[in-house]
C-alpha cells in the first residue's frame, strides 16, 4: 500500500457519501445545503503544498460544491458527470498522468469504472457494501466525517512529506 500511495501525483474525489455525508437538504426556498468537513478540507489544502492536485468529478451539479471547490482552489471540477470515466480519461490526458499516478474516493456503483482503473482506490467506512471489497482501502471514518483527511494524511506520509508540512504546527 505504502509503494502505491508514493506515486500518487492526483487525488480526485465524488462529492456526496466522500466530502459530505451523503445527504442533501433543501430549505422553504429550496436552497440545496451541504455539511462539509472542515479537517478534510484542511487535508487538501496540504495535499496542494506537497503539489498533489486535487480534483473532483461528481454526478449531480451543485453551486454549494462549486463554492467549496473554489474555496479549496480546487481547479479540476467536474459536475453533471453521470459517466464518470470520461472526465476521468480527460483529466489524466490534459495532466498527462498515467492511472497508477492517481487515487480515488468514491461510495457507490457509479464509482465502480474509476475504482476498478486508478493506482489507489479508496471507499468509505459507510461505503454501498457491494464496492468495499473491489477498493484498495476502507475509511476507518464515515463520508464527510473525515474521511478525506485520513486518506491524505496516508498519502502525505507514504510520499514523504508529512514532517515536513507538520513541524511548523509544533513550534512557536
């Protein structure tokens, strides 16, 4: 696991059951909420410094995760992407990455034609039961708990990189 999670140059990531919990709530005016979790976005950003990209395709299209993802200065955006391959074979062809270069989160069957493809695939502890046993890695944390952060604190650490994005935390 340690030599797969080294050679990752691009974590991409489904939106909801990875970066949210899964639900989607609608206000009187029917606004679209989403619940995000602060430690994953965090993750990212740490990602960007060690210069893994960040990316997300997701099926629905949503202006909460344009936000977030704009927030984050994530620029690989794919929304509306009910086959998710094809973005998929886009992004490593604009970035000219290979498939053991990248890892992905997802929780549900639609995830399935990328899972099956990328050098690290990730799920959920609260993943569709039928694709946890086809990924690389379980989440010991549920979607949009945390999640997220665990996995990029894995591949900071298996690349290398953790110390030295983590000892200014530790000192005045």
């Amino acid at each position: 696991m340690q030599n797969k999670l080294a050679g990752i140059k691009l974590l991409l990531l489904d939106v909801d059951g990875i970066l949210t919990d899964g639900r989607i709530i609608y206000d009187n005016q029917g606004n679209e909420l989403k619940a995000f979790d602060v430690k994953d976005g965090h993750g990212l950003k740490m990602l960007q410094r060690a210069d893994i990209q960040v990316g997300i395709i997701t099926g629905r299209t949503s202006e909460v995760v344009t936000r977030r993802a704009r927030e984050l200065g994530v620029e690989i955006l794919y929304q509306g992407a009910l086959q998710k391959i094809e973005p998929y074979r886009k992004i490593l062809k604009d970035h000219d990455l290979k498939d053991d270069q990248v890892a992905y989160m997802g929780d549900d069957i639609v995830d399935l034609p990328i899972l099956r493809r990328v050098g690290f695939s990730v799920t959920v502890a609260d993943a569709v039961p039928d694709v946890i046993p086809l990924v690389d890695y379980v989440t010991l944390r549920s979607g949009g708990r945390g999640a997220v952060r665990e996995v990029c604190d894995m591949i900071l650490k298996a690349c290398g990189r953790w110390d030295d994005l983590t000892t200014r935390y530790f000192h005045d």
